[in-house]
C-alpha cells in the first residue's frame, strides 16, 4: 500500500523531529574535528572564520532549493528523487551508485571515528598512539553495529533517542560558547593576529573540509517519505533546522578562537577538549568527551536513519535489487537496506582515516546535490505550476539555486586540482556506474522485468 505521495513506508515524523533528524545528522564530529584542519589550511584567522560563513551561506542556499523539492516530492530517497525526475533515470542511478561504494560508507566511517577517538580518551587511552590507534577503527565499527541495530528496529524509538540527543548536544555547545566568553582567559586579540600565508588553493580545500561539517541538511529529504504533513513540515524543517546549525557552528569557532590561537587550533585535533580545558581544567576534558561521544553518536543514529531510504527508493524504482526494498513486517523499516548499509560502513571504517573518509564523501557527494539543486530550473520549465502545483517556492529564485550550483563547481574543481589523484578516482567511480546501469537494464529485459 502506498499513500499519495507514493510511499510505503508510515508517516511517523512530525516537525520537530523532522529537525531534530537535520540538526541530530550535522552535528557530530564535524564540529569538533574540522576546525583544527581548516586552521591548518587557512592560518589566517578572519579567513578562517569566512570560510565557516562561506559554507554556511552555501548550506543555507542548498536547504532554500530543497525546500521546494521536498514539498512537491516528499518521498524516501529524496536526493535520489530530485534527480531522477529533473535528469531522468541514469543520473539518479550514478547517485545511488555512488552512495553505495563511496558516499554512505564514508560519512558512517568518518562520523564514528571521532566517536571512538573520544570514547577510548576518556577511558584514559590515547587513540594518536598504538596499540590504541588500530582500536579505534574496530571500536567505529561496533558503534555502525549499535546504530543499525536501533534503526531495524523502529523509527519511533530512535527519533525518540535522536530528539533527546540533539538537544543535549546543541545545549552543550551552547554552554560551551557561553562558558568560553564568560569564564573563559582567552583574547580577542587572537581574531586580528597576524597569520600565515593562504593560497586559493588551500582554501578552497578548506571549504570542502567545511562542508562536510555543514553535512546533514540534504539528509532530512531522505526521509521524506516518513515525515507526517510533509508539504509544510520539509521545507520549514530544512529552513530551521540548517539555520540553527549554521548559528551554532560559527559561535562555536569563534569561541575556539578565542581561546586558543590559530597556530595551536591548527595542531589541536581535539579542540573541544583543548578549549574545555582551557575554561574548567581537566574537568572540561572530560565533559567534552562525553559531549563528543553523545553528539557523534547521535549524527550516527540520524545517518543510520536517513540513507538506507536512499537503496529502498533505488529498489522500489526497479534500479536496485528487489529484496533491497523489502519492509520488515513488524518494525515497518527498510531492514534490508539498513544491513546493507551498515556492512558498508563497517568495511570502510575499518581501513580508512577521518580525513580520507570526510574529503571522499564531500568530493562524492556534491556533485548530486548541485545536480539536485539545478532540478528546480529544469522542473520549473518542464512542469510548471498548471502541471505540477509547489507548496513552497525557492526564496531567492534563480540566484539562491544559481549560487549553490556554482559555488559547488567551484569546490570541486578546486579539489580536482588540488588533489588530482583522490577527487579524479572519486570521479572515474562515479563515471564507472554508467556501464553497469546498461548492463543492470539489459538484465531486467533479458528477465523480462
């Protein structure tokens, strides 16, 4: 049974879970990680701060667009969605390819990792140093087992969990802004202090790191198909929820930088920490591990929430195989498609870096949500309002749309050449997804499905 919208699975998310989905998914060990790279990239600390805005505005234009998208398609897959009925059935195949060997894998191994950096520091172990260091990777791993367990099981309980966890974890940092202006020793003077040399290059590098720590506002559309009331719930929850995250993550970096200069942010992995400290001594180590482990452990839920819809869209629309799309009789999830991607994250954790999973999944990524985005010109031509009524128009129309699509190009061309090797392998995959579609339709007519 489908509802009118198309979908089969139960409309069980209301508004403030919807953006507590959004905002659970962003923040986790973006925030706590990324700053120390992006210093390390860009040593200079005003421009420091504008790439965080810079990624912000970027989100925030990226969120405008989807709200349109998501009223007139809220279905399960979302991204995946957009795509195919702006661009047609290869395109959003190469999507859902991408996400299965790149994408998901990526961002569930990039999100655990820090969640099992800071769980084996606040058991005393430090996880830069073996044998500690390996322990991390198996550690990731057991935290994708939990977090897959929970969503098998029902999305009613683990929005329950997502809501509780959002909300300490945005408190927390909340606290800990306010704690660093009002307790805090640290200067202003480290906003205007001169810093090294900034090459474009580096910069835009730096925008990339960022933008994987904005992640999660695409996310919600992925669950689109399970939102109550969804023509008014998407497009404010996607509105809300990223402009609470863009507010929280630059008061939160200028909170870093006042209190700890740009050069020792650079060298800082664990910044939170390093700032807890310098607020509450050894006491705020401790707390900002807790604060990490909740808020990356609560990003993991949300990811484990969001992306398995993306296989159960692709194998509902014929492009995946059928047992994918398959919902568990009792706990009414896709629970085929959240073991699938669960084993994917296991296998990538295992064996890849932070940095490598985070980087991958932005270079992987981007290129569907700027083809997404540009679905809004393309169905505004091809379906216009006497065709296909929209709940919500795009704010800003054409440039908030425009300015997003550019300025993803932008990003990764600027990857392309400054990381020629891991942005152009990222690509081929990408490109290696359109003779398996062939093979995958001259499979299913010769099945005659």
């Amino acid at each position: 049974m489908t509802d009118r919208w198309g979908d089969r699975l139960p409309r069980r998310l209301g508004f403030w879970s919807a953006v507590a989905v959004l905002v659970g998914s962003t923040i986790g060990g973006g925030i706590f990680r990324t700053p120390a790279v992006i210093a390390g990239r860009v040593p200079e600390p005003v421009l420091m701060l504008l790439v965080w805005v810079l990624g912000g505005l970027l989100a925030l234009c990226g969120a405008l667009t989807y709200a349109e998208l998501a009223a007139m398609f809220p279905r399960s897959g979302g991204v995946y969605v957009y795509v195919r009925e702006g661009f047609g059935r290869l395109p959003a195949f190469l999507f859902g390819w991408s996400e299965l060997l790149l994408i998901r894998a990526s961002a569930l191994g990039a999100i655990a990792t820090p969640f099992a950096e800071y769980l084996l520091r606040s058991l005393g172990f430090d996880p830069t140093r073996p044998p500690y260091d390996g322990a991390v990777h198996w550690v990731a791993a057991l935290a994708i087992v939990l977090t897959a367990t929970l969503n098998y099981v029902g999305v009613r309980w683990s929005a329950l969990l997502l809501n509780v966890t959002t909300a300490a974890k945005y408190g927390a940092l909340a606290l800990l802004v306010l704690l660093a202006f009002v307790v805090g020793q640290g200067s202003f003077g480290n906003f205007v202090a001169a810093g090294g040399p900034v090459g474009s290059g580096l910069f835009g590098l730096a925008l990339v790191s960022v933008m994987w720590a904005y992640d999660g506002w695409g996310d919600l559309s992925f669950v689109g198909g399970e939102v109550k009331d969804p023509e008014r719930s998407l497009p404010r929850a996607l509105i809300a929820g990223t402009g609470a995250v863009v507010a929280i993550y630059l008061f939160v970096n200028a909170a870093y930088l006042y209190l700890i200069p740009i050069g020792a942010m650079a060298h800082s992995p664990l910044v939170a920490a390093d700032a807890a400290h310098a607020i509450v001594g050894r006491l705020g180590v401790g707390l900002v591990a807790i604060v990490v482990m909740v808020a990356t452990f609560s990003t993991l839920l949300g990811s484990m929430l969001t992306a398995p819809r993306i296989f159960f869209a692709m194998a509902d629309d014929g492009l995946f195989f059928r047992r994918v799309a398959r919902v568990h009789p009792t706990f009414r999830t896709p629970s085929v498609s959240i073991v699938l991607t669960g084993m994917l994250g296991i296998v990538y954790v295992a064996f890849q870096t932070f940095q490598q999973l985070a980087d991958q999944f932005v270079v992987a990524i981007f290129p569907f949500y700027a083809l997404a985005a540009a679905a809004v010109f393309v169905l505004r031509r091809r379906r216009p309002l006497a065709v296909l009524p929209r709940a919500v128009r795009v704010l800003g129309y054409p440039v908030v749309p425009a300015l997003f699509v550019l300025a993803t190009l932008y990003m990764l061309g600027n990857a392309l050449w400054q990381d020629p090797l891991h942005t152009g392998l990222a690509f081929l995959i990408i490109l290696a997804g359109v003779p398996v579609y062939l093979v995958w339709l001259r499979g299913r007519a010769g099945r005659g499905s």
